[in-house]
C-alpha cells in the first residue's frame, strides 16, 4: 500500500488521469447520496414515504410539513407514495407566484392546507430573491450564482412565521414528517421550532442541503450538532432510499452538492439504517 500511494501520485499527475478521477468521485459520490438531491423522483425521497409509513401508528392520521413546496413537486410525490393512509398535509409556500401554481396543482387534494408563507426563525417580513416568477432557487438569502449564469435579479416581500406558532394557532401536538427545502434557511426553520423539539414533538425530520448554504454560511457540522443535541440521529439518504447513518461528525462530510438527509428518533424494523 505505500508503494502504491508513492507511485499512484506520478502516474496521475496530468489532465486526463485528474478528468477520469473527478468523475469518479462524481459517480461514488452520487452513489453516496451526494449530488443527486435535487430531484424528488431520483433522490431517493420516496423511501422516506416507507418509513414514515413503517414507523408510525397505522391508526393515526400522518402529519405531514411540506415547508418550501414550491409548485407542489413534493405534495404529489407524498400522495402518490401514501396512498390507502390516512395523512394530512400543511404546505408552505411565500412566493406569490409559486403558490399560485401550488394551488392549481393541489386542487383536486381534500388533506392539505395551503399556506402562502413561510417558516423561519422568528416572525417577520423579508425579502425573497428569485432568477424567475415561481423559481425553485428563491430563497431569503441574494445568492451569487454568476458562475451558473444566473442572476437572482427579482424580488418580492414575504411574510414570515415560526414553526411553533403556527402549530399553537392550529393546535398541532406532534409532527410526523418535517420536510425543509428552503434554500440555505433549513436551519433558521428548525431553530423557530423550539417548543416543539422540546416536546420530542417532531419524529422525523428531512432536510436539503447543498451551494446554498455556502450562500447562508451554514454547515452540516451545524445540523449534525442540532440534532445529536436533541437526541435524534442524522443518515444521509442514498438514491436507492437507503439510509446511512452519520454516527460521528467530520469535515470530510462538507459536500456542498445538494444531498437528503433524513433525522429520526428511532425506526422500526427493516427502516433501520
């Protein structure tokens, strides 16, 4: 082994053999889970639906956050992969344009409330930047995207609520799946929801992360410690729905190409990572 690693850095010391090894990389990392997130059909989401299914009490209604919903990609994979369960869905969408579409594409759903805000830290109004009217990239972050020949040129004011109010003025005790994709603010999110993961009132928490929280400054260190804090355990979700446990943090794991992670209390039987 360490002739080889004396010999390996000679022989791959020119263009073609760095190419062929960054693709490499590319594939055993998609393979991973990292890199391949930003698709719901081939991310390995649906998985999730399975082990929210194994792992909750068939005799009560599945409640589901869908915070950052966009136009209702995640909704209509969620009842694709639910269907014979009872659940209900609360969706969470701040850009006027985006809801607009959201609406049109839930309207033939009778469980899902619709809320044209968003979830974040605290209450307030902000300011949501977008490339495009309904664009999946807004978010509260003026993301530098040059380098993808995009401008985030656009904006608008959205409102802004806590996790925990909402579920006070709504009187919801315990959340079965929360989903975040907000572009960078995941864990402003989870920090508005306190009083909930206080209660170990939230069983499963599933999360995106990738280039924009290069933009917020955010790290997976910062969730790994989040939850680890609130006795729940962080996998990284492969294509395939696997889920692999993150036992211990490292820098390593710094791969800032959109991945899914899935947080949990515990899971029943095969659900196990």
């Amino acid at each position: 082994m360490r002739k080889l690693r004396s010999v390996l850095p000679r022989i791959t010391g020119n263009r073609i053999s760095q190419v062929l090894l960054e693709r490499g990389v590319n594939l055993a990392q998609y393979l991973q889970g990292v890199g391949g997130g930003a698709e719901v059909i081939s991310s390995g989401e649906t998985g999730i639906f399975s082990i929210l299914m194994e792992s909750s009490d068939p005799e009560r209604t599945l409640r589901i956050f869908d915070v950052g919903a966009n136009i209702g990609q995640y909704l209509q994979l969620a009842y694709a992969c639910l269907n014979g369960c009872q659940f209900h869905i609360h969706s969470f969408e701040p850009s006027s344009e985006a809801y607009a579409a959201l609406c049109d594409n839930a309207r033939n759903y009778s469980n899902v409330t619709l809320n044209n805000f968003g979830l974040g830290r605290e209450m307030q109004e902000a300011e949501l930047f977008y490339d495009q009217a309904g664009s999946g990239l807004a978010s509260l972050s003026k993301r530098r995207l040059a380098h993808c020949g995009i401008t985030m040129g656009l904006s608008e004011r959205v409102r802004i609520e806590t996790l925990d109010f909402y579920c006070r003025e709504h009187q919801i005790e315990y959340i079965d799946l929360l989903k975040l994709d907000v572009e960078g603010h995941e864990l402003d999110v989870l920090n508005g929801a306190s009083g909930m993961f206080r209660k170990a009132a939230i069983s499963m928490v599933q999360f995106e992360f990738g280039g924009c929280n290069i933009d917020t400054r955010t790290f997976l260190k910062d969730f790994f410690y989040f939850f680890s804090d609130r006795g729940m355990r962080m996998a990284r979700i492969t294509p395939s729905g696997y889920l692999h446990e993150i036992r211990s943090y490292s820098e390593v794991q710094e791969q800032f190409r959109t991945s899914n992670f899935l947080c949990y209390r515990h899971l029943r039987g095969s659900a196990r990572s």
